[in-house]
C-alpha cells in the first residue's frame, strides 16, 4: 500500500501513514498531537467526479434525445410526406 509522509508540527517527528489517510487526521506517534494529512481524501475525489459527472451525463442524454428525436422525426417525414 502507498504511503506518505506526514510531519508534526509540534515536536517536528516524521512518519509514514497510509494513502487512505488522506485528507484527515492523525495521532503523533512521538508527542501525540492530532496532525492533519496533507492532500485530497479519496471520498472528497468522489463526490468531486460526482458534481461534475451528473451534469455531463445530463447533457450527453438531452442532446442524444434531441439527436434520436431529430432521427426519429426525419424517417417519420421520409416513409410518410
Ligand atoms: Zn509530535
């Protein structure tokens, strides 16, 4: 599993934690001050892709409607004037 390195911003001790520590909380191992882990949590990544990716489906479906409609209406037109 990834690691990365958190510092102690007060007794300045260095250590590893997991990837998935990411943008939360952690213990100090030496002076046990809670130190935040720098850099984006995974869930925040998800929601992020999830406010940008329910607009864009959005939009793919209204234009492939409009397009399939648009599809649709001409045949209509071309078996029956
Ligand atoms: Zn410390």
């Amino acid at each position: 599993m990834a690691l990365i390195q958190v510092s102690c911003s007060h007794c300045s001790e260095t250590w590893d934690v997991s990837k998935t520590k990411r943008g939360g909380h952690v213990n100090c191992p030496a002076c046990g001050v809670l130190v935040p882990v720098k850099g984006t949590s995974d869930s925040k990544l998800f929601y992020g892709l999830l406010i940008l990716g329910v607009p864009l489906t959005l939009i793919v479906l209204i234009v492939g409607g409009a397009v399939l409609f648009f599809l649709y209406w001409s045949f209509m037109r071309l078996i029956n004037p």
